[in-house]
C-alpha cells in the first residue's frame, strides 16, 4: 500500500499556499461557516450553534465600534479565573488604559472597589458593561453603566471580520 509523504516533512516551508494561522476570530468564522447549526456554546439552559455565537461577536463588535471603541483599544473583561484583588484589578485597568470593562455581577464587588481606587487615584473610569451569570445564584448587583444583553442589542448586523 502507497503512502502518501507528509509534505511539511518534506522541507517545505509554510506559506499562505498551505498554512493559515488559526486565530479565535478565524476559528469561530470557519466552524460557523462549516457547522452553522452546530453547538457551539453550553452554559447552563444557555445553547448556541456556532452561527448563534459568530453573530453575537459581531454584534458585540458592532456595538463597541459605535462607542468609539476600535483597533488599539484595550477592553477588559472581569469574569470567572480573574484576580480578585481590587488593587490588582485597578492597576491592570489603569495600565491597560481600559476603556470599557465587562464584569460579571459575582465580581461586583471587587469591581466596586477597584473604580473607587482607580477615582481616588484621579484614573479614567472605563464604560463598565454587566454581564449577569443565568447560573450563578450568589451574591452581587449591577453596578455598570449598561448591562451586556443592552450593548449587543445596540450592536448592528454582521460588521466585524
């Protein structure tokens, strides 16, 4: 039986004839366009086809874009495995120039603490965006000046690429 010879054994270097760097942007753009309907997401009774997840990236993009957020800005997101050190949040927002900050409501306290520091030390706010956990059942309130669904609905059709 023939084998067929692997062609990157072969001395051949990659180039974009026969390699494309996967990326999480491409990686989303290839399955939604290979396997729209498929799941792509599973977070509690939250499911969503790959089709479902490209466009909800695109309308977060679209609606950022129209808050003047764009290439080169930095947004920081305050969700589950992040530091929960108010200080150390507060360096990483002011050194990052963060303009926009996604908090999930279980780190609203944290967050809270963290602005206070960052106003008292005379720091840009960045536009603070709720994200609300469906699973998570603890402690925490809305503390951002918009919540994420609010952001996504005022994001338009399929811009970002």
């Amino acid at each position: 039986m023939p084998t067929h010879p692997n062609p990157y054994r072969q001395g051949l270097s990659r180039n974009a004839a026969n390699h494309v760097p996967l990326s999480p942007i491409s990686l989303v753009d290839w399955a939604a366009d290979v396997f729209p309907d498929r799941l792509a997401l599973i977070h509690g009774a939250t499911r969503l086809s790959w089709q479902q997840l490209r466009a909800r990236a695109r309308r977060l993009a679209s609606a950022l874009v129209a808050r003047d957020i764009g290439e080169g800005d930095t947004v920081a997101v305050m969700l589950p495995n992040t530091p929960p050190d108010a200080a150390t949040v507060a360096f990483i927002l002011q050194h990052s120039d963060s303009k926009v900050v996604l908090v999930d409501r279980e780190f609203s306290g944290v967050m809270t603490d963290a602005l206070a520091i960052i106003a008292r030390e005379g720091g840009r706010r960045p536009l603070v965006i709720d994200v609300d956990d469906p699973v998570y059942d603890g402690p925490g309130s809305a503390i951002g000046d918009l919540g994420y669904e609010t952001l996504l609905a005022a994001g338009g059709g399929p811009t970002a690429r």
